[in-house]
C-alpha cells in the first residue's frame, strides 16, 4: 500500500476482475497501477475487491453476490466511492449507482480526473474538458439519480449539468465549440512547429512515471516540474538542447499508460503531434519497475496508433539507480523468474538484439549520461548531415559537462 501524508484523502474501495484475457498475477499488477492513480487523484485506498470471472456481467460487470458484498462493506465502513479498474458501460454505471447507492467511477473517468487537475494551461484544459464531455455525453442519465455533482471529490471535478431535458443539447453544442477551439490552436502549434524550422528535432516518450522530464531537465539544463505522480506533465515543452556543438529541440510529452482512454488519444492529437512529427523518438523506460516489458509494448502500441512506429529511436533504461533484484541461492532448484534476472543479465537478453541504439542511465544520480549523450548525438548527426550534406565537418563530438568540468578543476 502507498504511504500518504496526512490529508483529506477521499476514501475508496477498487474492484477488478479476474478474466481469460486477464489472470490473477496480471489483474495484481493493474490494481496496483489503478491505486497509484487513485493515490494520485487524491483518494486513500481502504480494500480491493476482486472477483473470477468467464466474462464481465453485462448489467453490472460483477456478480451479484459480490456487488451486495461490496455494498456492505462501503456501507459499513463509511466508503464514498467505488472505483472500477475497466470502462464501464452507461448502463451498468446506472446499474451500480442504483444498487450501491455511492459514487461509481471506472478507470477512464477516474484518469479524465486526474488530467482535469493537472491541466495547467489554456490548451491542456480545453483538451481535458472536451475529452470529460465526449466521456459524459452517453452517461448522462446516470446524474440525475441520487448522485449530484455539486458534491465533488474524485471522479466529479470539470463539466457541471444543467437539467436533463436540455443537457445532450448544450454539451453537444459545448463538444461542437472545443472542437473549433482545438482547431484553431492546432493550427497555431503546427505554424510553430513549422517556424522552427530544419532545426532537428526529438522527442521524450514513454510510459507515465518513468521520469521523462527529470530527463529533459538534466539534459537542457532547465525546471521542467518533475513529481513522482502519475501524468505530472501534461502540457508538451519544446526546450533547445546542445550536446557538443550540435543543436537540437527536444520536447517532453505526457506519458502513456494502458487503457488509455480514446477520448484522450483524440483530445490530445496535437500534443501527440509532437511525437508524430518528431524526427527522433528517445523512449525512455523504468528498469526498476517489474512490469516495464508490458510499458514498453503499451508505448509502442500507441507509437503504432498515431503511426510513429518506424521513427528513429534511441531505448534509454532509466532508474538504474533503483533497480534490484532476488539473488537466488545455488541450492534452490525452483524456476527463475523476471525478479531474479540481474541488471548484466537483462543486458544479454532481447536487449542485446534491439535495432536501437539502448543505453542504461539514472537521469536522477546522471550515471552513464556521457554514454547516452553520445548515443543521441550520434542519432541527431545522422538527421542533421541528411539535411544539410555539405557541413557535416563542422561536427566533432565532445562533452560539454566533461570540459565545464576540466575548466573547473
């Protein structure tokens, strides 16, 4: 469980379901994942139900026996909200509210949530407003039972309703108007980006929390915020980078993360425009997190998504620093598993056959940075020399960090 300082923290139950397409160990991982996002919107997680199941009940995603187990337990334990580790359909939403008489909320909502609170900027809002509308359009009638929304907390922050009779017609009016909106800013950002001419540029992908603006902090020497939350960032940066005597642009994205919803994949194209017209993908990876396999398949499916799979990428494996390990002893005779493979180990296997260019670093302690700075330099070279073939003497490759350090001793 995730230890919390002292706050009004929102008290939660989360439930998730066992299925073919999904066994216990995996269901374990994403309940974990779902707490941290619950953590992250504010909530203080006090039991996960869990439940086997051939396929999700169509009225209610869970059985009957354990969605009256879960009413007596939120009941008795004075639990606001209960939160769904998948989307849930309009009408077992309606469904479950009726039956629990409490807050329902599903993981795309409760992911809307967090991005409503994280949007800092104009454009961040508008693309997070549009997506809570696009979201709350077929789930409307859920409102206006014993629910209001004026009670806020989790899951409630963004649009509010009118009366029923004329809400679809104004929030489709609304959808209308964030989508001449975006328009509008989608075009200004693209003339920027094209402002910016042949510089080239790269782009930080990557899974939510897997420190991509520590990263860009440390490499353009800048404040981009940094917290260990998931979707700290939201809002695209565009910093200017020199390593050697060879610019580049380098922008820092949102994370990605499974199950992301489809209402945000589209809110938030421009800011996957950055990604889908970066020349270079530097896709950085959380070696210390158990599942970072799965975030790199997860990364690479939305790569394929927004059609920039084939880019070139360099694999940075971030976290070195707080990567660990199960040593086995000589005498257990029990098959190895992921937590007992060593940092070298995992070096050897598919890694060692990758057609990136893959470094291992810790963007907090700057271990192995030299390497990784070489690596991107020498995949930012080859951009450069193909657009501009006639000065490609002018680079010759050098550590700025390693020369302010001679100059200092």
């Amino acid at each position: 469980m995730l230890e919390k300082k002292e706050h009004n923290y929102e008290k939660v139950v989360l439930v998730g379901v066992i299925t073919q397409h999904q066994d216990e160990d995996k269901l374990q991982e994403y309940m974990d994942e779902l707490e941290f996002l619950a953590y992250t919107a504010g909530a203080s997680v006090d039991k996960r139900f869990t439940q086997k199941l051939t396929q999700p009940d169509s009225k209610t995603f869970i059985g009957s026996g354990k969605a009256q187990e879960i009413k007596e337990y939120v009941k008795e334990n004075n639990i606001g909200t209960v939160i769904f580790d998948d989307e849930l359909s309009p009408s077992q939403l309606k469904n479950l509210e009726r039956e629990m008489e409490v807050k329902i909320l599903d993981r795309t909502n409760l992911i809307l949530d967090i991005f409503a609170q994280r949007a800092t900027t104009s454009y961040a809002r508008t693309q997070v407003e549009l997506a809570q509308y696009q979201y709350l359009l077929p789930r409307l009638t859920r409102m206006w039972t014993h629910l209001e929304r004026q009670k806020g907390g989790i899951g409630m922050r963004g649009p509010g309703e009118t009366e029923i009779e004329t809400d679809r017609r104004i929030i489709r009016d609304r959808i209308s108007l964030l989508k001449d909106k975006l328009k509008t800013i989608d075009k200004q950002m693209a003339t920027q980006r094209n402002n910016r001419g042949k510089v080239v540029r790269a782009a930080l992908v990557g899974y939510t929390n897997v420190g991509k603006s520590t990263l860009m902090n440390a490499l353009s020497k800048s404040e981009v915020f940094a917290e260990n939350k998931l979707f700290a960032t939201l809002d695209t940066t565009v910093r200017k980078v020199v390593i050697g005597n060879l610019p580049f642009l380098l922008t820092d994205t949102v994370g990605f993360i499974r199950k992301l919803p489809t209402q945000l994949v589209e809110s938030f194209k421009s800011t996957l425009d950055e990604v889908r017209e970066a020349d270079l993908l530097i896709h950085v990876v959380d070696i210390s997190h158990e599942s970072f396999e799965d975030h790199i398949d997860s990364v690479n499916q939305i790569l394929m998504e927004i059609n920039a799979h084939q880019k070139p990428m360099v694999m940075v494996f971030n976290k070195i620093d707080d990567f660990s390990y199960e040593k086995k002893d000589e005498d257990d005779l029990t098959p190895s598993t992921k937590k007992n493979i060593s940092l070298d180990e995992w070096k050897k296997t598919w890694m060692a056959k990758s057609k990136y260019p893959t470094v291992f670093i810790s963007a907090l302690t700057k271990e192995n940075f030299p390497e990784m700075k070489k690596m991107i330099y020498d995949e930012v070279m080859k951009i450069h020399i193909s657009r501009f073939p006639y000065n490609d003497f002018l680079f010759e490759y050098f550590d700025n960090d390693e020369e302010e350090e001679n100059n200092n001793d």
